[in-house]
C-alpha cells in the first residue's frame, strides 16, 4: 500500500509558506505523495499551481490532483499546465480527474454542466494526443498545427467516480482509478468493476487504485475538523453529515481505515486533511508509516 498526505490547500487559514513547509515535512517523513482537493466555486488554493511550487521545494515525492475537474478546464490550457507541471517535477506527476457534481463550479468557470460527460470523453482523449506532442493547436498560418506543450510521457491518469463511464473511462485512458471520497465500502463495488473491465480491455498489469480518507490527528480539534467538513460539503445536503462524521480522528479509527481500505483492494491511500496545522504531518506519519 502506496500512503501518500493530502496538502491542506482548501482548508481555512492555511498559508502560501505553510503549504510548502507540509510537502517538506510529508517528504521528510516518507509519504509517497502529496495530493490536493479542489473545487472551481470554493476559496481555496489552486491544485496544479500549488503542485507545481511544492515540485520545487521537494525533490522525490510524488504529486496528485484528486481530483480535478477537467471539462472546467479548456482542453489545450489544461494540456499545457499539466505538462509543465510534469516536466518541471520531473515526471512526479498524477493527475487525478473527474466531472464533478455540482454546478457550482462549472458556472464561475464559463463551462456546461450538463454536457460535462462528452466533453470529459473528448478531454482525455485530446490530452494523450497532446502530452505525445502531437499538433493540435492552430498555428500563425492558416492550417498550421502545432503542440500545445514540449513532448514528454504520458501523464498518469487516475479516473474519479462511481459509475460505468468512470469504469470504461479507467480501462481506456487510465493509470488508474481515485474513489475520491465516500469511504471503503463505497469503494469496493467499483474496485472489482475495474478490475475486470482492466481484464477485458488487455491492460497489463494491475490499475493504480487509489481510496481517500479525511483525517485529523489532534484530538483536541475534532471539531475544526468537523466544521470544515460540513461547511465544504454544505452543497451536498445530508450527505455532508456523512462525510464530515466519516473523518478519521483518533489513532484507532486512522489505523484502522487504512486497513479498510487494504481489505477492499485499494494499493493506494491519501489521508487528506482537516486542519492546517503542519504537526498534523508528524502526528499521521507516527501512526501510518
């Protein structure tokens, strides 16, 4: 199992320095990966831009969105970030991506929500033509093509969500899957859908599967914690109660979803956190590496 720390990028309070000080940290002690949590209609702080300073302050760990919403990007901005990004980390990038459910973030960014699916299919599509250099930008001279980013390997791609776009999206496009949220059980179902639809589509290999929990490790915030959660997920109605009250926030209930999500078959686990306070690194690491 791949563990790897969420940086506290849409958490209240938290600071351009700070972030950059829990990459170090979370390097440090040997997490895999840092990830972000984002959301277009939400005050927060940037993914890939984010990504792209820790890959500076950092020099081996890895770097992934989890996940962003691609069809509020256009095609060719999204290609040309997520390339610099990899390049400039040294290839230490996995971008996460999925549609999304709340029309809240597709309005301040200009897009459709409701066709948000195709374009999601004709997105990845372009991105692999792109990320190989291929032309797909007009020119300065009429009919002229060319690539929107210096050539470079694929990005890996880890698909987010629940349904059968999400399964067929893995099987064709994907590094694999990110259940970005919902706990181990909700997981599982799909887990095994990807698996064989992997099977079927003759990937070699098995899929990066990646689960997510929200932690916090000082129990006496729990409920910051808790407050955070709510106030994120308000748009989600009752649903908020269940996510904030899924939060792992003692030792126990944090060892003891990492091996929920192990029995489940997920090979990778963020613990994402719910307070941006960088001892938060040292108090997980204590009890998960």
């Amino acid at each position: 199992m791949r563990i790897g720390i969420g940086i506290p990028n849409t958490v209240p309070g938290v600071t351009g320095p700070l972030i950059l000080d829990w990459a170090r940290r979370a390097e440090e002690r040997g997490f895999a990966f840092v990830s972000t949590i984002g959301r277009v209609g939400y005050p927060s702080y940037d993914s890939l831009t984010a990504l792209a300073a820790v890959a500076g302050a950092t020099t081996r760990l890895g770097l992934m969105t989890n996940a962003v919403l691609g069809p509020t990007y256009p095609d060719a901005v999204l290609a040309k970030i997520t390339m610099t990004v990899a390049q400039l980390s040294g290839g230490r990038l996995t971008l996460g991506l999925g549609v999304g459910a709340r029309e809240s973030d597709y309005l301040p960014a200009e897009r459709d929500f409701a066709s948000r699916g195709a374009a999601f299919d004709r997105q990845l599509e372009f991105l692999h033509r792109a990320w190989r250099g291929e032309p797909v930008a007009t020119g300065d001279f009429p009919g002229e093509q060319r690539p929107v980013a210096p050539p470079g390997e694929d990005v890996p791609v880890l698909i987010g969500g629940h349904g059968k776009r999400a399964v067929r999206r893995t099987a064709r496009w994907g590094a694999g899957w990110t259940g970005a949220g919902g706990g181990p059980r909700r997981a599982e179902p799909t887990i095994k859908e990807i698996r064989q639809a992997w099977q079927d589509a003759g990937r070699e290999g098995e899929p990066r599967l990646l689960g997510l929990a929200y932690f916090s490790a000082d129990d006496s915030r729990a409920d910051d914690s808790d407050r955070y959660l709510r106030s994120y997920y308000a748009y989600a109605g009752d649903h908020a109660n269940t996510i904030a009250e899924g939060a792992v926030r003692t030792p126990s209930a944090i060892r003891g979803i990492l091996r929920d999500f192990e029995s489940v078959g997920c090979n990778e686990l963020t613990f994402t956190p719910t307070l941006a306070d960088v001892s938060e690194v040292d108090r997980l690491a204590d009890l998960v590496l």
